[in-house]
C-alpha cells in the first residue's frame, strides 16, 4: 500500500494513490491517517485516535492505497499493433541543428522507399498484425517521396483496412494534391515546428536557408482548406532556454502563431550535447505561469498529460511502447523496434524481403521480449517512485542521457514529479 500527498495549502491536500491512480482531497489529519494504514494500524487502534471511520471505510481506503493489488502485465494481443512508421524517405530538406537522426539519413545511405518495397511492406506488416490502427509516413522528410505515400494510401483503402494514416512533416510542402489526399483519405498532418528566431536558427533548409515563413504559409494554407494539420511538434532544447525562451513563453508564442491546434512538446533528445537542456525547473514554473488562462493550461501537452493519465486511470508499466506499441520500417524494408533506433542492429527485427512466417516468428519473438522486459514498474530506481504507473520514458533517450536503456535521467525525474505535483496542486485549489 502506497500513497502521495501534496500540500495545496489553504485548500488541504491532494493525496494521490498511485497502485489505482485515484486522487482524493484531505487535510493534514487525512494524511496522518493514511499513514497509519499503511503502517498497519487496525480500525479499533484508528478510532482510538480519533478517525471516526467505519469498517467499510478503512476497506474502501485500503483499496484505494492498493492493498493486495498486484501489477501484472495485460496479455499481449499479438494481432494488435496500435502504431506503423514507415520512412519512406530516409533524406531530409531540411538540417535541423539537434536532429537525433543525422539530418534524417539515420547515419545509413540517403535514399526514397521505392512503390514495390512499400507495397510489399504492408502486405507483409498486415499479414504480421491484422489490426494496425495508425501507419504514420515518417523520415527524414516523408514528403520527399509523395508518390509512394500516395501508392500506400490507396492499397489501405482498396484492402478496406481500419486504419488512420498520417505524416509527420517538417511543414516546407503544402500544395493541392496534399488538400485532395486530406480529404480522400481523413489523412492527418502533424508539422514539426518553432517560432521566431528559434525556427531559421534551429531548423534551417539544407544550405542554411531560413524555413519559418515556408512553414507558417503552408500551416495556414492546409488549415484554409481541410482540418489539418491537427498536430504540431515543438522540440525544446538548450539554445530555446538561454534564448530566453521558457516553455511557458515558447507555448504561449506558438499558440499566437499555430492556434489552438493539438501540441506535442518534447525536451530535446540529442546525439549533440550542445542542446541537451542544463535546467528543467522551467517545466513546473511554466504549469502555475500558465494556469491564469484556462484554454491555455489545459492545452498545454505536460499539463494536459497528468488530467489525461489521472482521469483515465490505468497503469502504464513500460517506458515506452517500443516494439509493440510502435514498430518502423525503413526505406530499404527492414523492420525494427521503433524510428530511434533505425540503422541499430540490436533493435533491428528482420526485413519485409523474408518469408512471411519466418518473419512473423522473428516480429513476433522481438516484439514479446520488449514487452515483457521494458517494465518501468520493475526497473531500479523507478519501480519505488510513486510515479512508475504514470511517467515514462523513451528507452532511446534514457540510453543517449544516462548510458542505460531502462534508467531514466535523474533530472528527468525530478521535472515529472515537479510537473505532476504542480498540476494536482492546482486542481485540488480549483476545486476547494
């Protein structure tokens, strides 16, 4: 049995229970007593100290705190893949500064996915999962190869298959033919973005051109026309901090500039460690800076996090979902954990070139020992934080920070617990 309390002053306590993930408000005397429970105190001895509780209580505390509950893995359904990446283009237009992927080459040859190779690539990748929810076109930059999403999109439909597809562009192509495939096939758009300077300084054209106003165009082009984009990505990075660019200032600008569109913001994951963040204090101030505009704060991705997780209240027990909740194929049809580790053979799982049930029995087997193995709940020092049910990590970017694939950096933590804290502070304050 387990619990977290946060002082929210005036307003009592949020305690947070992190084995069933409910969130109650209570006063100092409330947390005594969830001590007591804890430590094994029995009703007689709590209403002797004055808890006037009832059996029925102390049993509905208790299983709230987790008492016999027990943190087993759901069964894998090996049908079910929630996430295909294909790069269809291993090259990119552009040379983003901290670009985890070496300019979008992935440290391998520059190349397109030719038609025959993705055809071949969804034959084989629906054959291994009959269910794929989303195949995300992915690079480098996916655009550079548009006849080939095009080709992919058409065989999803004709196959009449129940599944989303979508880019992640860097935002330099918007034309009409892009407005036709939006509407033809509901394809979702994601832009990776910045504001002004951080955009022409970061993430520059190939040759060092500048790429804002390229990009801003072409937002505001597809949004005149269809739904999209629907998502934008920021990533925020050390030159964003020393600019003077807190993650409050830097969401409250890209707001100005993109609206209110669904953001994704990701502390940088480099190989440079030029760009690799030196404070992440920045990340809880920006929760109470943000809080006075409502639309604001609940838009903003690491707040909105922590009201999505505890609303919907199921454990999450990997670090991330690589290899079976994602899995990318590369341009030249070889198959691998996930896009971080392209080009890596440790995480490489076979090629969409081999039989199908050779294949299958290797996806399969891969994608199993990930599953079982990538278990925040049970590794080092993360498996007695009270957030291991709720914050996870890429296992891709705890190995770049930390040398260790299932070891998350410690300032990494202390911002989520920060965050995490700050946000249910708020909400109990909210609410009294």
């Amino acid at each position: 049995m387990r619990f977290h309390s946060i002082d929210a002053g005036e307003a009592g306590y949020a305690i947070y229970f992190p084995d069933t993930m409910k969130v109650v408000r209570g006063n100092k005397n409330t947390v005594e007593m969830f001590e007591k429970i804890v430590g094994g105190a029995s009703l007689d001895e709590l209403v002797k100290e004055g808890y006037p509780i009832s059996e029925d209580d102390l049993k509905n505390y208790k299983e709230m705190l987790g008492d016999g509950f027990k943190h087993v893995l759901p069964e894998r359904d090996r049908n079910h893949l929630p996430e295909l990446v294909m790069h269809v283009s291993n090259d990119c237009n552009m040379r983003c500064l901290y670009c985890y992927g070496q300019g979008g080459c992935y440290n391998m040859k520059r190349e397109l996915m030719a038609e025959e190779t993705v055809i071949e690539a969804l034959e084989k990748m629906y054959a291994v999962y009959p269910k794929i929810d989303l195949i995300n076109f992915f690079g480098g930059e996916p655009s550079m190869n548009f006849d080939v999403i095009k080709v992919a999109c058409k065989y999803v439909k004709a196959h009449n298959k129940d599944t989303v597809v979508g880019m992640v562009t860097n935002g330099t192509f918007a034309n009409e033919e892009l407005v036709e495939l939006i509407k033809e096939y509901d394809f979702k758009v994601t832009f990776s973005v910045d504001v002004q300077p951080m955009q022409d300084k970061l993430r520059p054209l190939v040759g060092g051109k500048p790429s804002y106003d390229i990009v801003l165009k072409n937002f505001q082009y597809l949004k005149e026309r269809t739904e999209e984009p629907s998502t934008i990505e920021v990533t925020y990075t050390e030159e964003h901090r020393i600019n003077g660019f807190t993650p409050a200032k830097l969401i409250k600008e890209l707001r100005r500039d993109f609206g209110n569109v669904y953001m994704v913001f990701n502390p940088v994951s480099s190989c440079n460690p030029k760009f690799k963040l030196s404070d992440l204090k920045d990340f809880g101030e920006a929760v109470d800076e943000l809080k006075e505009d409502k639309m604001l704060y609940e838009t903003t991705p690491f707040v909105n996090a922590v009201l999505t997780g505890i609303a919907k209240a199921e454990p999450e027990y990997h670090f991330c979902g690589s290899g079976f909740g994602k899995t990318a194929v590369s341009a030249a049809g070889d198959i691998y954990a996930c896009q971080a580790f392209l080009g890596m053979d440790a995480f490489k799982f076979g090629s969409v070139k081999e039989p199908i049930d050779v294949l299958k029995a290797r996806v399969w087997a891969r994608s199993d020992e990930l599953y079982n193995h990538n278990k925040a709940i049970e590794e080092g020092k993360c498996k007695d934080c009270y957030l291991n049910t709720y914050c996870h990590r890429c296992i891709s970017s705890n190995k770049m920070t930390t040398g260790n694939y299932y070891e998350s950096p410690d300032d990494m933590c202390e911002m989520q617990k920060d965050v995490f804290d700050r946000v249910l502070r708020n909400r109990i304050t909210e609410i009294s």
